[in-house]
C-alpha cells in the first residue's frame, strides 16, 4: 500500500538515533530526511536543513555568543584557533612524497565541516545550479554523521575536556 526506497540499515539506525533527542537539531534533521527521501524531494533545502542541524549543535561550542554564526564561519574559527577545542577524532598518519605526515583530528573535522558547507546554490547566483541526487544524499549521510558526532561530545571546548 506505500512505496518504500530503501536505505542502508545502519544508516537508518544512525539516524534514529542523531534524532532521538526532542531538540531543534532533531528537527532540522528530520526535515532534511523527509526533504531529501520523501515524495517530492527538494534536495537543496534538505541540504540547508543538514547544515542547520550542525549549526545549532556547532554553536554552543564554536560560537556561543553569536547567534547568527554560519557552519563556514565555525569552520573558520576551528581553523584559526584549533587549541581552543579538544577533539576526539584521531590523527590521520599518510605518506606523501616519502615523507610521514599527521593530520590532526581537528582538521578532518574541519574539513568535514567545509565539505557539508560548500552548498553550490546556497548563496544564490543567477544561474541555477542542479544538485545531484547522490552528492546531496551523501552529504546528508555525513551530516548525520557529524550531528552523532556532537551528540557524542567529539568536540569540546579545550578547559571542558582537562579535568
């Protein structure tokens, strides 16, 4: 009696449970699903939705004092002052022209946070831009991955996380 697409299992348990809590994030992430999984995808405010449901996560953290701060001006600051924060992510060690690199948690999770933020028609333009079907899911997927993220306490302010 319903059609029914189906998503990945454990997709579907992440995001019930980055949405079990009764709080603005939630929503936001619920309207970005029905958006981008619904009857009448709308792809582009599914993103924008995503991209709420971190910024009001983010915020507390990153921003508390500016209530109009944006994932890519967090993302900045992140980026500017990486010791104000603690983050659990771990180090990524890679090879590069035989040299042994680390890239610290906090920059992946920056770079995590400028990939979701890179919304092609986020900021208007006079040409329309057509957002893929699987780029615009996928970042919704990694989305809910980064609300898990801050649920789970990921980031911290760097004092919360020493005592």
């Amino acid at each position: 009696d319903r059609l029914v697409e189906r998503i990945d299992p454990a997709l579907w348990v992440e995001y019930e449970q980055v949405t079990q809590p009764d709080d603005q994030a939630s929503q936001y992430m619920q309207e970005a699903w029905a958006l981008a999984f619904g009857r009448e995808p709308n792809l582009s405010d599914a993103w924008g939705r995503a991209i709420k449901a971190i910024e009001t996560l983010l915020k507390p953290i990153v921003s508390p004092k500016n209530d109009k701060a944006t994932i890519g001006s967090m993302a900045s600051a992140l980026r500017q002052a990486p010791d104000k924060w603690t983050c659990k992510l771990p180090d990524r060690e890679y090879k590069a022209n035989g040299k042994t690199n680390v890239k610290p948690g906090i920059d992946v999770f920056i770079d995590v946070l400028a990939t979701i933020g890179y919304q092609p028609d986020r900021h208007g333009s006079d040409q329309s831009q057509e957002l893929d079907e699987i780029t615009a899911r996928s970042i919704l997927f990694l989305a809910t991955t980064v609300v898990g993220w801050l649920r789970d306490g990921v980031l911290e302010i760097a004092s919360q996380s020493e005592g």
